[in-house]
C-alpha cells in the first residue's frame, strides 16, 4: 500500500550526496579500498581543549552597528552552549572504542548519520561526549533506537534529487520511480516522503534533513521551500561539493561557492521568519567517481569552511568518503592518504571549537565593510572584543590587497598568524595571497 499524505493534517512544527545512493555505492567500493588504502599511516592529533567563556564586555554599540543573533537554536538533543560548535562527520561507521578515540582526536563532537553496525558502540558514544544523529530510514525499529546517546535524527538526506517536490502518493519503497505514479512518469512525492519519516521520529526529538542540487538551484524558489520551510526539521543543509564535482564552473571553483550555499538555504529558510541552524558539508577527499573531477585540498576545505561559517553557517559537517581519485576510502581522517588533510582539519576544528563562544555570539551588521576580493562578517565577542572573519572571493592562485574599515578599535591581532597590523582613520589593510586564504581578525 502506499503512503499518502494526509489531507487534514496542516503542518505546525517549525523548526551528502544521497544517503541511499552513497550506501550502494559503499559496496563498489568497498573491495578497492583496503588495497589502495592499507598501510595508512596515523597522523592524527590530539585536538586542545577550549579555552574558557571570556568575561563579557561593554554593551555600547557605534554608531551603525547592529548586533544579530545567529539562526534558530536546538529544540532537543544538541546543546544551546556557547562553548558548542557542531563539527559533525558525515555517514561514518564505528564499531569500537579506537574508532571513537580516533574521530575524537579530530576534533569532531558530531555524528551525522551513523552506519547502523551490530557492533556500534552506542555506550562508549555517550560516555565520551560525542553526539549522534541516526538515520530515521535506518534506525527506526532498531532496539537501541531509545538509546540515550542518540541525540536526534536525520529525517531524511536528498529527498528532493530522489522524489522531486510534490505530494504525490509513495509506494513506501526507497529510490527513483516509487511515488505513485513514478517519477518517470511525473510523479512527485518528495514532501509526502519528508512528512512519512518526520512523523515517525519520537515526539520532541531533534530533526534534521540535508537536500541536494535541486533546492539549490533546479526548483523553483517556491518548491524549494516547501523543503526548507515544510516543517519537516529542525536543522537543516544542503550539499553541493563546488570544489570536486566534475561539472563546477572554473569560475565556481573557490571557497567563496560555499558561503553561496549557505546563503542560498538561508534565503529560503527567511520566507517564513521562523528560523533554523543551517548547517553546511564540506568534501574531504574525491566524492564523486569520475577520475578527472579534482580531490580538495586542505586549504580548500579550511577555505570552504570559514566562508559557510562567513555565511551563517552554525556547523560543519565533513563528507569523509573518496569514491574515486588516488585512494578510495569511507574514512579520509583514518586513513591519512592525503597526509596534509587530517592534520588541516584537526587545526581547524581546534580553532573552531576555541572561537566557539564567538561563532556563537551575535553577528555585528554594520561594523565592518571590505573593498578588495574578499567576503567579510563581524561578531561581538563574549570578551567585549570585535572578531572580523574575512576569506578571498578570487580562485587558485590570484590574490590581493584588502583594505577593511570598522566601526571602531585601534589594534587588530590576526589570530593563529602571530601578527598584528594598525588601525588608521578607522582602517586596516591585509593581503590575501591565494584564492584559498582566510584570516581572522581580533579588533580591540
């Protein structure tokens, strides 16, 4: 029987590639992935902890300014601190306590969609701080579902690439051509799927679903937004790996394309003035088969990140698998291949997790503005201080000056950079020197 939507009901609740697709192709995979992978050297690090809430400042504002607060906050599971900034890995598998201890040294503190392995060591998942969302297409059913370190659920991942926007009926099997009538034929059953599975997770628990490339860009404004705005999660993304797809514009290639993500979701999130985290996904490695599409780099992906975060962004997860390119793997930190990436990402995950009171605290609209190739945003720190996050807008190796001009302040210290640069009439200057570089500025 399928499943259909239920004329009465009126939505109330506001709030990687394809999970099934990615799963199938874990299996052809799977044989090639010890070969071109064995041997692995482990180089990962122990991440630092973060560093304590600093005491607040004066709450006076310039002139012009204006203090945003980030978007939405968890209604369940994930914690409303300062000090939590979710740095989550996308579809990982664990099935012991190394595993755990490994994806722990990264500086992750998120599982986004978890392989459902009889061996998933759910007790150690908790007594470790880590954070888990399970798949409702997955985990619903399963005995360890009531499990307390299970701290919300991904409702469902590229529903949209999968069954289109509609309310069409569902043959309540999964994949291309089961909505009633089949896709083939025109069939949309997309909302109709988000609403079967957003119904099924326990009342009050924390919801969260990824969309793809066709509410980024290949359905209209309005269909888009039944997605985003449908009520269907309570956290929500969009995947779109600009870096590594085969078919991405040269002119795409950048960091600056992620910031556009995140936009794009937050323009679409707005219609209904009910506000949610967006979250954005940053490739590790090779995502896609095609051995001509490029592998990431580790400039690329702190590039990709701090321009989401640049956009809104309020987490990051990381899609860790390589499906093609030099080493096939469903774990890119463990296994090291690139042996820049895992050392990158856990710097950059300490960095974040050490800002997180500052990317956590309100947006300062109006404090600072750019002229030169380079996206920019300000936060009001916990400390009274001005954070100035800024990336370049240009690609590979063009770079360039950039003048910034603030509101107020007289020293800049660029984090993590061991320099300092001088306020004059209200403005600083930096260089960026590459496509992929990134400063941040701590303005008192």
């Amino acid at each position: 029987m399928g499943v259909t939507r239920r004329p009465t009901r009126r939505l109330s609740r506001c709030g990687g590639a394809g999970g099934l697709a990615r799963a199938a192709a874990f299996a052809v995979v799977a044989s090639s992935v010890a070969a071109a992978c064995a041997g692995g050297e482990d180089r990962t690090q122990e991440a630092p902890r973060p560093t304590a809430r600093p005491t607040a400042g004066p709450t006076e504002l310039p002139a012009g300014v204006r203090l945003r607060e980030p978007d939405g906050s968890y209604p369940a599971g994930l914690p409303d601190d300062e000090a939590f900034f979710p740095l989550g890995v996308w579809f990982e598998t664990v099935v012991d306590e190394a595993d755990l201890a490994r994806d722990r040294s990264f500086g992750l503190n998120l599982y986004v969609a978890l392989a459902a392995e009889e061996r998933t060591p759910l007790d150690a998942i908790e007594a470790r701080g880590m954070h888990l969302l399970v798949q409702a297409d997955e985990w619903l059913g399963d005995p360890r579902a009531g499990h307390p370190a299970i701290d919300g659920w991904v409702v469902y991942d590229e529903a949209d690439l999968t069954y289109r926007p509609g309310w069409d009926d569902w043959s309540g099997s999964p994949g291309w051509n089961t909505c009633e009538p089949i896709q083939d034929a025109g069939g949309r059953c997309g909302y109709t799927v988000m609403e079967h599975f957003s119904d099924r997770v326990p009342d009050g628990a924390l919801r969260y679903a990824n969309y793809g490339l066709d509410v980024l860009e290949l359905e209209s404004d309005a269909e888009a937004r039944g997605f985003v705005n449908g009520a269907f999660q309570d956290v929500v993304s969009a995947d779109h790996y600009l870096f590594t797809h085969p078919d991405t514009a040269d002119h795409e290639r950048r960091g600056a394309s992620y910031g556009a993500v995140v936009d794009r979701m937050r323009a679409l999130d707005g219609h209904d003035r009910r506000r949610q985290p967006v979250w954005a996904f940053v490739e590790l490695g090779h995502p896609f088969t095609d051995e001509s599409a490029p592998t990431i780099t580790a400039d690329q992906v702190r590039s990709a990140v701090w321009h989401s975060i640049i956009a809104g962004a309020r987490g990051i997860v990381y899609f860790n698998h390589s499906f093609g390119g030099p080493c096939p793997t469903f774990s890119v930190l463990r296994e090291g291949c690139d042996p820049e990436m895992t050392p990158a990402v856990t710097e950059l995950n300490a960095q974040l997790t050490e800002l997180a009171p500052v990317l956590n605290a309100p947006f300062a609209d109006g404090y600072v503005t750019a002229d030169g190739p380079a996206a920019v945003t300000a936060k009001r720190g916990p400390d009274g201080a001005w954070y100035v996050f800024a990336g370049a807008t240009t690609r590979g190796a063009a770079g360039g000056d950039v003048t910034f001009t603030v509101a107020t302040g007289s020293e800049v210290e660029v984090l993590y950079e061991d320099r300092e640069l001088a306020v004059t009439d209200g403005r600083f200057v930096d260089t960026f020197v590459d496509g992929d570089a990134v400063h941040v500025y701590r303005v008192r």
